[in-house]
C-alpha cells in the first residue's frame, strides 16, 4: 500500500459537495481531516468507509464553527490528526434566504461567521504550517456572488467576501501557499428546494449544456487546483455548465 504523504482538512466534509471532495482526494492518496457539526451519523460512516479503504486515513472532528471561539485550539486539535496539514479546503457553509425586512443580527452573525469569519481565521491558524508544506487553500465559493441571488443579501455578502479573502490571501501568503477558490453551480439542489420543479426548469433553461452538474464536477476542480494547477493562485473557477452566460 503507497504511503499517504500529505493531509487535507475539509470542514462540512460529511455530506453533498464535502463528501465528494473527501473521497476523491481520499482515493489520490491523501489522508483526510473532516469536521462537522450535527451530522454524526454521517461522520461516523464516512469514517469507517475511507478507514477501511486505507487504516487509519482518516479522523473526523465535530465544530461548530459558528461557535467556535478559539480558532488556535483547533488548529492544534487538527495538527495532531496527522502530524501535518497541506490543504485546507473551507467549504462549511449555511446559506438560507435574508429578505431586506429579515435582516437581523442573529442571520448576520451566523451567516458571516460560518461563511467568512471561519475561512479567515482557519487560514490564520493554519498559515505557519501551510506555508512550511508549501499547501494549498480552497475555498468554496458560490456564482451567485455576481450577479447576487435575490432574497438572499446576506448570504451574498458573506460569499462575495469569501471571494475577496481568497484573492488576499493569495497576495499575503504567496509565493509558498496557493489560495484559489472553486464557485459551485447548480451541482445539486437545496435541500428545501426539493419540489420546486417550476424553479428548477428555469434554472436548466439558463445553463449551457443543459443540466445539473454532480459534485464530483466541484471535487475534480478542487484536485486539480490543489495537484496540477502549480501556477495557479487569487483565481475562482466557475464549475456550472456555462450558466454565467445566461445570469
């Protein structure tokens, strides 16, 4: 069995697009970090399953990252998983609609900390050990940063942040740690969403190749910005079958 060289972290690693990263990045040879939060069920079995592919390739870390108050502890936590961090992938994510009239503080603070404040001080926890591995950092951004989702003010101002991040860190942590981020389209749909087939038509209408993408799509980008794009950082990859052109 090839040894497992390098680590990856992914925060809300246990479901949909986090799930996906976490097994393709497990099946090139990574060992795997994931946190999560409510869903120990889920953890639990994303634990045995990568664990019986490759003992002891994986640890699971249960945060509430929009509670999370000592940012550095963690960091530390997480180092002793393997010894080492290379990637650090932020896609832990909420996202919930914020009409003008529902703007309160309890959406704000929940919205931005879990979508941006967590992104910046998980990458100023683990900055040192990424610059010392010459790492990568990934962020899971969203094409509805430009133009933004309607109905949704907060939640645009917490991505299109999160886009502004990746391209400062980029400058701050260069030349030894790449920063990029991969903008999701319609990969899958909300889950709140589930029976709004009208809306789901007129989101297919709009995207070029005609259906929704998997999240596999958003893992592949995610390996190649972290293992072949060598020359690539401050960039956001739009992953959603040329919907931009029709926004």
């Amino acid at each position: 069995m090839t040894k497992r060289l390098k680590t990856v972290l992914i925060t809300g690693g246990v479901k949909r697009i986090g799930l996906s990263i976490a097994r393709i990045l497990h099946r090139n040879n990574y060992n795997i970090i994931i946190t999560y939060n409510k869903s120990s069920k889920q953890a639990k079995e994303i634990l045995k399953e990568l664990n019986d592919e490759s003992r002891d390739s994986c640890k699971i870390i249960k945060v509430d990252f929009s509670k999370i108050s000592n940012f550095s502890k963690f960091s530390s936590n997480a180092l002793r998983c393997f010894g080492r961090l290379d990637v650090l992938i932020n896609n832990a994510s909420r996202f919930y609609p914020t009409k003008i009239n529902q703007v309160n503080q309890k959406s704000w603070i929940d919205l931005i900390d879990t979508n941006l404040k967590s992104p910046l001080m998980l990458s100023k926890g683990f900055h040192s050990e990424l610059k010392k591995r010459k790492g990568n950092i990934v962020n899971i951004i969203d094409i509805h940063i430009d133009p933004p989702l309607k109905d949704h003010i907060i939640y645009n101002i917490s991505k299109a942040g999160l886009l502004a991040l990746t391209k400062t860190l980029a400058k701050d942590l260069a030349p030894q740690v790449r920063v990029n981020g991969v903008s999701p389209g319609a990969i899958m749909w909300p889950e709140a969403d589930e029976n709004k087939v009208k809306k789901k038509r007129d989101i297919l209408s709009r995207i070029a190749l005609k259906r929704v993408g998997d999240p596999n799509d958003i893992a592949r980008a995610v390996l190649f910005l972290i293992k072949d794009g060598n020359y690539i950082t401050g960039q956001n990859i739009n992953v959603d079958g040329g919907r931009k052109l029709n926004m």
